[in-house]
C-alpha cells in the first residue's frame, strides 16, 4: 500500500521560524514594499519594527532613526496619541483586527502630517503586531479645510445677499418647458416673495396657477437653461402682486439661478405717475362723463393688475348707490356678474360699497366668501371666479362715487396698493370734477348751437348782438361775424327805436316778453316767428331772446284745420251714406220684386225700372261717400302694384283716348302691399279720368311705381304715416295744373273746378278715402301750366303677391234651410224676409240682437244661418255672432252693413274668414250670398 503524502505546511512570513526563514521572509517583504508609493509600517509593542521608503520619504527620518524610536507615539501629535494608543492595543490584542482611520504625525522638520491609515493585526516573529499602510492626505485635507472655509463664505455671502437667490433645475416636455423645482433658495427669496420651504418642490405646487398667470417666466427661464445666454427682465407676478427684477443665467444645462429684487415700490411709483398720467390724457379726449368713468377703469384695472372694476354713482334721489360704468377684460364670466350687478342697489352702509360710501375710507375684502353682509353679492362673483375685492371712495365735484375693484385670486390687503390706488381715485375725483365743468360748458354751448330757436344776446341799451347760436346764422343767412355786427333792427323791420325802448322797459319790469313778429333774412325774404325774451342781469344787464321759425307750424296749423274739415265731412257723409243705404235697399228691392209679376208692355214696368236705376245710381254715389269717409267694407290681398298697373294698360288707354300718351314706366323692384285690388284700380282710374279732363288738347300721363324708404323726417311731416319701407304709385300728367287755393280742397267731397253738370266732385274723394283705408298716404304735386303728380305710398310687405281664386259659380240659388233676419231698420228686415221666403227658405225675424237669441232659445229645429246688421242698438251684429257660436259652432253668419264701423271692423276691415254683403243689394245678389255661405266649409 502506498504511503500518503503529507503536503508542507505553508510557513507565514512573519511567524518565528528558522533564522532562514525570518531572513527569506524579510528579504522577500522589501522586495514587495519598498517599492510601493504608499506607507507600510509594522509595529509591535508600540515600536516601529519595520518601515518602508514611502514612511522614510514622508516622515523625513531615516529608518534607523524610526526603528530606533523607543515609541511611534513621539511622533504622533498630541491631541491624537490617546486615541492612537488604543487603537494599537485593541489591534495588537485582537479585539479590533482591522480599523481605519486618520491622525496627524509630525515630520522631522516640525511640519505636521495628516495621514489616512489602515491596520491589521498581524503575527511578527511569533508575536501580535500591527501592520498598517498608510497614506500622506495633508493636501487633501488642506483643500477640504479651504472647501468647507469657502463653502461657508459662500453660505455667509448666499443669506446675507439682500437679493433673493433661487437655484432652479426647470423640467421639460418635447423641449418645452412645463415646470421647474426649487434646489436652493436663501433667506432673502423667503423675504422678499413671503413663500417659505420651497426646497425641493415645482413651482406649480408652491404658487398654483402661475403658469397661466405668467407665461412669459417659463419662457425666458425656459431658453436660458436650455441656450446658457443669461437675461436680465422685469415682470409682474399676479397671485403675489409683486414686481421683480430678476437676472437669470445658467450653471448647467436644464438648471438656472435667479437672482432678483422686489421693485414693486418703485414700479408702483412710477406706475402711479404714469396712471396719473394716463388717467388725464383719457378723461380729457373722453366725449363725456359716462365715457371717462369707462376710460378710468380700465387704465386704472390695467396698470394695478385688477381684472375688474366698478363705478357706483349715487341715484337720482341720491338715496342708494347704483352701478354706474363698469370695466373688464374678455371674460363672459365677467361679462355676465356685470350684467347680473346692474340690478343691485346699496343703501348706506349695505355691501362693500355702502360701507365705503359712509365711511369714505378704503375697504378690502380678502375673500368674499367669508365676507357675510360686507359682500351680498358673493354668490355671483364665486361664480365667476372673483375671489378679492377692493372699494375705495372718490370725490367728484358734489357727488361721492365708489371705485370698486375685483380679482379672481384671494389676496391678502396690501396697504401700499390700497395707497395708491385711493391717490389714483382722489385724483380721479378732481379730474371728474374738471371734466364735469367742462363737459358742462361744451354741453351748454353746444346745446345753444345746435338748438333748433334762434339763440340772440343782446345789449338792451344799444339793440346790437353781442352773441348769436349757429341755428341764427344758418336761418338768417349771415356769417357769426356779420351777424355780430348788426343790431335787432336790421332783422326785424316791424322794431324801430321807439318801440324797443318800451319792450326794455316792460321786460326790466316784467322779466320776460313773448309776440309774434317776422324775421328778415340777409337776401332780404322774411318769415314768422315766436319771440320769446328774457332779462338776465351778470356782470351787466343782457337781454337773451329765443326765436323761433313758425312757418312749418302755421303750415301745419292750416293742415290740420283741412284735416278737421276732412274729417268732419267724412263723418257727415258716412252718415248719410248709411241711412240712405238703409233706404236704397228697401226702394230698390221693392221695386224689383214689384215689377216681377208685371208684363213686358206694362207700362209700371218702366216705371220701375226708372226707380230701380235711379237707385243703382244713388247707391254708386252712397259707395263713394263711404270711401271717402273710409268706411267701406275692403276684400284684401297681397297685390303687386306693377303687375295691377300693367293689367290695366289697355284699359286706360281706351278710358283717356288716343289725343293722351300713356306711359307706363318700368317697374323698379316689386313690392307687394296688402289691398283691396278693385278699389286700387278705382283710384287708378279716377286719376286717370282726372288726368284727362286736365289736357282737353292731349298731353301725356305717366304711371311708375317705386319701392321706397320713408324716413322719419317724413313720417313727422305727415303724422299718420309710419316710417318704413313703402311701394309709391305715381300718376302725372301734362295738364293745366292748379293754383294753391284749389290744390288745398282738391279731397273734399263735393267740391270740383268743372261746369255744372260735368261731375259730382267726389272722384278725388274717393281715392283719398282708399288710399287712407289702405294705410297708406296721398301728396299731390301741381303749379298752373306745369301739370300735376299724385304721389301714392302704400306700407310695403314681404309676402309675395298672389291671385285670388274666382269664386264657385252657384247653379241654383233656392234652399229649404233656416234663416233668422236680425235688422234694426224694419223696411229692410221685411224686404230680406220676403226675398228669402220666395226662395223656399224658412225665415225667423228679430229686430235687435237679444231678441234674436231669445227667439233661437225659443225655436224647435235648428238655424243655418243668420243674415244680421252690423250696427244695431244694444248689441252689434259681431257681438250677436260670437253668442250664437257659443250656442251653435256650425250655424253659418251672413254680415249685412250701409257702412263698416272702424270700432267694429277692426281698424275698418272685416276678417278675412267673415261672409260680408253690402247694402244696397239686390235679389240677385242676397240670393247668391246666401247659398255661397250656406255651401261653404266650416
């Protein structure tokens, strides 16, 4: 068996070996050590027992003198041997094998050494020892001292700065930066902006909201991180309400330092000058009061950063405040707290603008939220998102004014601003109180010059002008200049001296005089006035006259006395015309019902027919009495006048004769007006027959339409016109034209310029009566020998003209139905009854309206229809209707009338759904009626 090898064991360099041993571990330790840049020791008992040359090189000693050292501790200094020793003995004994630490030696030159050592304990010769490296850190630590002495200058320097010092490191998003987080601030940044351990936040937790507010700060801090260029800016910074200069550059990329200062009281000083300033120059260009109160606000919003601002001005009793002007920016959030504000009103002491009205004294509101009765209106500002509001007084002449001021951040007060701002509103008082001043004087002259009398001051001792309005240039034709140098007597002839004297006389006694005078003007024309004149006594005595040109209102006087005499006859004719209606239809029907059952050669036939075409005759003129009273029943449509006009053409060719050229101008435009189409061609024609009985030797007649605009000049002029768009008719023709006097009564009934017998004068009446029906307006235009124009306006509307329908024809007219008969005028209600009777019809009768729903209560079987008046005692026809539709929906209603009543129908027009005949009527015709509404719908 083969015998195991027990290998060597492997013998430490530093165990007690063999002389050879000890001396082959040592050669080899130099070999290993002296070459080595850092220290190497071994110590044992507190003794140096070997060193290499880095230790000798450091130390400055020679080895010999260290090994000979009886203790390294001599060399150690001594505020660090304690520590040194116990180190070595803790190693030498085990309890601690391997330590590293630092302690000072001292050279052989005296000069001290900072060394950094590491130890282990260690077997030497077969004792513990210490074997350690060690490593000269003296420059090390030298620069550390000069770091940390540094640093804490810089430290010293850094809180002491009286600027504040932000360093920032800003965050990007695709190269656009979004946010920034404080790394460093001082004392002086917590000073001057009051925000406190910021340290390691963003910006947008520490002051939430600011990159909306101040979009400008990212950009400029933004380009510096990312370009490394330093700018130097001022800015505002809203949620603090403070103004900085600040000077940014960057240290590194993606970070910037911020050094800046708080500028608010200068910038406010020099804003405050340039508010000041500012307020002036827009208060004196403002055109008036109201305009300047807008203008304050808004430079006094803009240059201290409020985003609203209100004018609470006193009522006109003076005893609440009432919002006066207010200003803000494009905010419909804003826009609407405004609008919602004008209905609030505060009395003394009520709200933040009572209050301030009482005690005229700033009043700030940090959070009007919490703000209770000093701030009702919280709910809509909230809503708005107003948080902080500022009131400060503001003395405009005898007036007290609130300046009130609103923003969407809470703020704590800030006195200086309030300082500023309650300068800026005194100034502002003073600056109304002038504007006030003045607006008053520009308003009084301006309202002396642009007042429609005559102004005149006059010396009351000489007669001569010594002031004139513009109203009395223009009017008497005269430059300011030459007025100034006349006297009363050049313009008015009916003053001379001795009559002047006595009104100075009577108007010191009296104080003021009025009469009627004439004016003359510088072409020598003269025209009525109203003088009325005042004594007024200033530095001296004057006498102020306001004149004013009557010649419109004696026009107008004399118009309106036609217009009575018009009406008065329109009356008078319409009442005519209804009881003779009443008449004509009795004479008529019995006429033709009397000559019914005659032979053709009886002579009563002719006799009849006489009567009856004497009637048809007196019925013709009746309906011309009612249009000219406007009292006619009118069928309305949409019409195109041009088309009607063109329709008729031929027509009215034939009516003139072949001596007259009609011209028919083209229609420009095509506006539609609602009218009676049969009644426009009869004002047609009678201007035309008119036309031509003026050019018995031919001429020419011109028929245009126009669309028009009358404005309110116009409407002023002739008062029962509506301004608004219009469709003109024209006629004109060539004639012999008319004189004044005549032109003047050319509408009244009766009256005609032609021989006996050629006319009844009522043409012309007639087409007044038309046109005033159809509310519309007739001028006429006419001189002798230069012809005459009717000028005719009817209100234009937007729906298209359209045909009327023809009307069923009726192939039989007898009926078996009920008829009730309601007629005040007995002979009529007989002839009806009798008429319908021969019909077939069953006919009831009543004489008023209460007797006819007493007869229906009374009746058996039903009714169809009812033929009643229109104006009857007690009860008109359509109240009768409206009672029998209660009773009975389908019963059917035939309206009757010698005249139409405007109180009846409805501005003198029946509806359009009403079944209307006329009186006179015939048999024929009554029988036609009545079938065509019995067969008609609903």
């Amino acid at each position: 068996m083969k015998r195991k090898r027990t290998p060597a064991k492997r013998k430490h360099p530093f165990t007690n070996g063999g002389a050879d041993a000890v001396r082959e571990a040592e050669a080899q330790l130099r070999s290993l050590t002296e070459q080595w840049l850092v220290g190497i020791v071994i110590i044992q008992a507190g003794q140096f027992k070997y060193v290499n040359r880095a230790v000798i090189k450091m130390m400055g000693y020679s080895r010999a003198e260290l090994l000979a050292a009886a203790s390294v501790l001599e060399f150690v200094a001594e505020e660090d041997r304690a520590r040194v020793r116990e180190n070595l003995r803790l190693r030498e004994e085990g309890e601690n094998p391997t330590i590293n630490y630092s302690f000072r030696v001292r050279r052989k030159d005296g000069a001290l050494l900072d060394l950094d050592v590491v130890g282990s304990r260690v077997s030497f010769q077969g004792r513990p020892a210490v074997m350690s490296t060690v490593l000269d850190v003296t420059e090390r630590k030298r620069a550390e001292i000069t770091l940390r002495e540094s640093e804490h200058r810089y430290r010293l320097l850094f809180e002491n700065m009286l600027d504040g010092y932000a360093y920032c490191r800003m965050l990007f998003d695709h190269g656009e930066p979004q946010d920034f987080v404080y790394m460093d601030v001082n004392e002086a940044f917590e000073r001057l902006t009051g925000l406190m351990n910021v340290v390691g936040k963003k910006v947008s937790e520490v002051i939430p909201g600011i990159r909306d507010s101040n979009p400008e700060l990212f950009e400029i801090y933004g380009r510096v991180a990312l370009t490394g260029k330093p700018e130097r800016f001022e800015t505002y910074l809203r949620s603090l309400g403070i103004w900085f200069s600040i000077a940014v550059y960057s240290p590194a990329k993606e970070y910037f330092v911020a050094v800046f200062d708080n500028i608010t009281e200068r910038r406010r000083a020099e804003e405050q000058v340039r508010l000041l300033l500012a307020l002036t120059q827009a208060i004196n260009e403002a055109s008036d009061f109201g305009s300047a109160l807008r203008m304050a606000l808004e430079k006094v919003c803009s240059f201290t950063h409020w985003e609203m601002g209100e004018v609470w001005m006193p009522s006109s009793d003076g005893s609440a405040l009432e919002l006066g002007s207010v200003c803000h920016g494009r905010s419909a959030d804003l826009e609407l707290f405004g609008a919602e504000s004008k209905s609030y009103v505060f009395p003394p002491g009520k709200g933040l603008p009572g209050r301030t009205w009482v005690s005229r004294k700033p009043e700030w509101v940090k959070d009007i939220s919490v703000g209770g009765e000093m701030f009702p209106r919280a709910p809509l500002a909230l809503k708005a998102g107003i948080k902080s509001a500022l009131a400060v007084p503001s003395v405009a002449g005898d007036r007290l004014l609130v300046l009130v001021f609103l923003m969407r951040e809470t703020r704590e007060q800030d006195a200086q601003l309030v300082e500023v701002v309650s300068a800026v509103a005194t100034q502002l008082g003073f600056l109304f109180q002038r504007k006030q001043t003045e607006g008053a004087l520009k308003l009084f002259r301006t309202l002396i010059d642009r007042s429609n009398d005559v102004i005149e001051v006059v010396d009351p001792e000489t007669g001569r002008f010594v002031d004139v309005n513009e109203r009395g240039c223009l009017d008497l034709g005269y430059s300011r200049e030459e007025f100034l140098a006349l006297s009363v007597f050049d313009i008015d002839p009916m003053i001379d001296k001795v009559s002047f004297a006595k009104n100075t006389n009577d108007l010191r006694k009296s104080g003021i005089l009025r009469w009627e005078g004439i004016h003359r003007r510088k072409n020598g024309s003269t025209f009525p006035v109203e003088v009325g004149i005042s004594h007024i006594q200033l530095d001296r005595e004057y006498a102020v006259a306001v004149v004013r040109d009557i010649t419109e209102r004696t026009q107008l006087q004399a118009q309106f006395l036609q217009a009575q005499k018009m009406e008065v006859v329109g009356q008078l004719a319409s009442g005519i015309a209804h009881d003779f209606n009443n008449l004509l239809t009795v004479i008529n029907g019995r006429a033709e019902l009397a000559s019914t059952g005659l032979r053709e050669d009886d002579p009563l036939r002719k006799d009849f027919h006489e009567i009856r075409s004497a009637g048809e005759r007196a019925a013709a003129l009746t309906r011309q009495l009612l249009a000219f009273s406007r009292r006619q029943v009118m069928q309305l449509e949409v019409l195109n006048l041009s088309t009607l006009v063109a329709r008729m053409q031929n027509m009215l060719q034939r009516l003139i004769g072949e001596d007259i050229d009609l011209v028919v101008g083209p229609a420009q435009d095509g506006g539609s007006v609602v009218a009676d189409p049969v009644q426009i061609e009869q004002v047609v024609m009678n201007l035309a027959v008119n036309a031509r009985d003026a050019m018995p030797n031919g001429g020419a007649l011109t028929i245009e339409t126009r669309n028009v605009e009358l404005d309110e000049a116009y409407a002023a002029w002739d008062t029962p016109v509506q301004p608004g768009p219009h469709v003109m008719l024209a006629i004109s023709d060539t004639g012999d034209g008319m004189d004044e006097a005549t032109r003047t009564r050319i509408f009244e009934p009766f009256f005609t310029t032609k021989g006996p017998g050629r006319g009844t004068g009522l043409g012309l009446s007639t087409v007044y009566g038309i046109v005033k029906q159809s509310g519309g307006t007739i001028r006429v235009y006419s001189e002798l020998g230069k012809g005459t124009t009717f000028r005719i306006y009817l209100p234009r509307v937007e729906e298209v003209a359209h045909k009327l329908q023809p009307s069923p024809t009726l192939t039989a007219v007898e009926g078996t139905e009920t008829i009730l008969v309601v007629e005040d005028d007995e002979g009529v209600c007989h002839l009806a009854k009798r008429i319908l009777q021969s019909l077939g019809y069953t006919v009831l009768t009543a004489s008023h309206g209460a007797e006819a729903l007493l007869l229906l209560e009374r009746h058996d079987g039903p009714v169809h229809l009812v033929l009643t008046d229109m104006v009857m005692p007690g009860m008109s026809g359509r109240d009768l209707a409206s009672q029998l539709e209660a009773i009975s929906p389908q019963m059917k209603v035939l309206y009757t009338s010698g005249y139409t009543d405007d109180a009846v129908l409805h501005h003198g027009l029946l509806d359009k759904t009403a079944h209307f005949i006329g009186k006179p009527y015939t048999t024929a015709e009554l029988a036609r009626k009545v079938r065509e509404v019995l067969n008609s719908q609903g």
